[in-house]
C-alpha cells in the first residue's frame, strides 16, 4: 500500500482484526468451558427435580408414573397448618440478625489495620489467625468443642460453676431452649468473624496510601482518618455482600443447625434449610420437602433483583 511517496507494508502472517478477536474469545470461552458445563450440571440439571413438588413422589417409581396433585403441596405452606410458620420465624429472625451483625467484620478489618507499626503490629497476624482459623474447623468439630464445655455431665463449665459455689447442680446449657437464637448467632460470629474480614481488609489494601498521607499532614487524627477515608474505602464492598446477603436471606445453611438441634430447642433452632432435610430425608416427604426449596430459591431470586433494583436507585451501582 502506497501513500503518496511512502510505501506501507503489511506485516508477514497478519491476521485482519476481526479474525484474530473471534479467535481469542473462541480461546477464552474454550478456557471458562469446563467451569461451565459444572455449573449446568450441579446447578441447572438438578432443577429438573422441581417437578416432584407437583406430584405424589413415591421412590422407585418413574416420574412419569406418579399421581399429578398440582399445587398442593404449595397451598399446604401458606395453609398456616403444621410447623412452616414457626420455620419461617426462625429463618427471618437468624436471617435479620445476620445482617444486623454483617458490620462486624468491616470492624475487624479497620481494627486489625491499625494495628501496623510499633509493639502492636507484632500481634496482627496473630490476630488475623486466630481469628481466621475457626473457619476451617466444621460444624460437628464446634459441636464437640461446645459439648466439652457446656454438657451436663463432666463439662468445663458446670463444674467450674459448682466448684465456684455459684451453682447447686449443672445446667443443661446445650439442651435449654432459652436465648437459642443469641447463642446460634454468638457462634456464627465466632466461626465466620476473621474469614469474613479478609474482604475488607484486601480493599482496605487498595485504598490510595497518599490520601492518608495527605490527611497526616493536614493533622487529621487517627479516628478522623478511619472515618473520612477508611470508611468511604469500603463502603463499596460492603454493599455489595449486603446485597448477596439479601438475595440469601431464607438462606441460613444447615450444618450449624443440625449439629446443635434436639428435642428441646427444636422450636427455636429449626430453619428452612434444616426444615427441608428433615422433612424430606428424616420424614419422606420428597414432594412438600421439593415445593419448599422451590419457594425457597424463587424468593431468593426475587430478593436479589429487588435488592439490585434499590442499589441502581440509591447508589447508581449494581452487582448484576
């Protein structure tokens, strides 16, 4: 290609640029292809099951083979008959503390950063561990640490209360339905306070250091600095996992639950979750225990666009 006196030649083994932009995203969808097809098969293929909920599921039987019953198991939840609407209690009250507590590990993460420099600094990765570390240890592991301290029997609680003289015989600590939902909600914290730190602490990490340098020189202090740069640094992220808590609001999980659950404080501690295993593993019933998890995923669903639409109108950002 010639302009005027110049002379332009295409390079060797060019490739016209769309062409080479079909192959590099051919490239990276082969790349993301594998996390996809798990993606279909543990999450999408398994919907196909919802169709037990409109039908009288008998184990052994082909689907279709099974007596068609429609909505009944639905109008069943909404009959105020049985024990979902104790469920529903539990769910939404664990679910709002939850999120009332949901500040905590922002907390952690500017406590732990303050910590830098000076004899204090020496203790912040011991904190971030010690902190961090009851993460990794399961549910039945908590369950047998919170059984050594607080059983009736020989536990480490009763019998340095008896020994004090502060009580007469031991307390049954596990068993007693009393303060059920603040003792499930001490224990998520326990368990999820340091791991749910490290969020906050990498976006702390990311804040621009000259803005505290210049908030320094001005004289600001060290609360002032926390407050007007620190806080407004994160702010971001921790809207974010607010609104992905939202979406999971009748979500709480089940293993904590059912490790602690018994005959005593089944009415306190009894959640959606743990209410579908129960009903459908522990009872037999596959059909209702399906239509619940269907409420269950559609209401989520609908709380994380609602969720979303809020954050567009209030902030101007959103996560989908």
């Amino acid at each position: 290609m010639s302009t005027g006196s110049y002379s332009i030649s295409k390079p060797k083994g060019a490739k016209p640029f769309w062409t080479a932009r079909r192959q590099t995203g051919l490239k990276m969808f082969l790349l993301v292809l594998p996390m996809l097809a798990l993606v279909f098969v543990f999450s999408y293929l398994p919907l196909l099951g919802w169709c037990y909920a409109f039908a009288d599921y008998v184990p052994g039987r082909s689907v279709f083979a099974l007596d068609y019953v429609g909505l009944t198991y639905f109008k069943m939840m909404f009959s105020g008959v049985g024990y979902f609407p104790t469920v529903m209690r539990n769910t939404l009250v664990l679910s709002l503390a939850g999120i009332l507590l949901s500040p905590l590990p922002a907390i952690l993460a500017i406590m732990v950063t303050q910590l830098s420099g000076g004899w204090t600094g020496r203790f912040q990765k011991t904190i971030q561990t010690a902190t961090s570390l009851p993460n990794f240890i399961s549910w039945v592991l908590v369950y047998s640490f919170a059984y050594a301290l607080f059983n009736t029997n020989n536990g480490f609680l009763n019998q340095l209360l008896i020994r004090l003289g502060v009580m007469d015989r031991p307390i049954n600590f596990l068993a007693d339905p009393s303060h059920t939902w603040l003792k499930m909600c001490a224990w998520n914290v326990w368990k999820t306070l340091g791991w749910s730190s490290i969020m906050y602490l990498a976006a702390i990490a990311g804040i621009d250091q000259t803005l505290y340098e210049a908030a320094k020189i001005d004289g600001a202090g060290r609360f002032q600095i926390m407050w007007h740069i620190t806080v407004p640094g994160i702010l971001e992220t921790y809207f974010v996992l607010l609104l992905l808590s939202i979406a999971n609001f009748i979500s709480n999980g089940m293993e904590q639950y059912f490790v602690f659950q018994n005959a005593m404080n089944r009415n306190k501690i009894e959640v959606l979750d743990l209410y579908v295993y129960n009903i459908g593993l522990g009872g037999g019933s596959f059909s209702y225990a399906t239509a619940v998890s269907i409420l269950k995923s559609v209401v989520s669903l609908t709380l994380l666009f609602v969720a979303n639409n809020l954050s567009r109108l209030v902030r101007g950002n959103t996560i989908l």
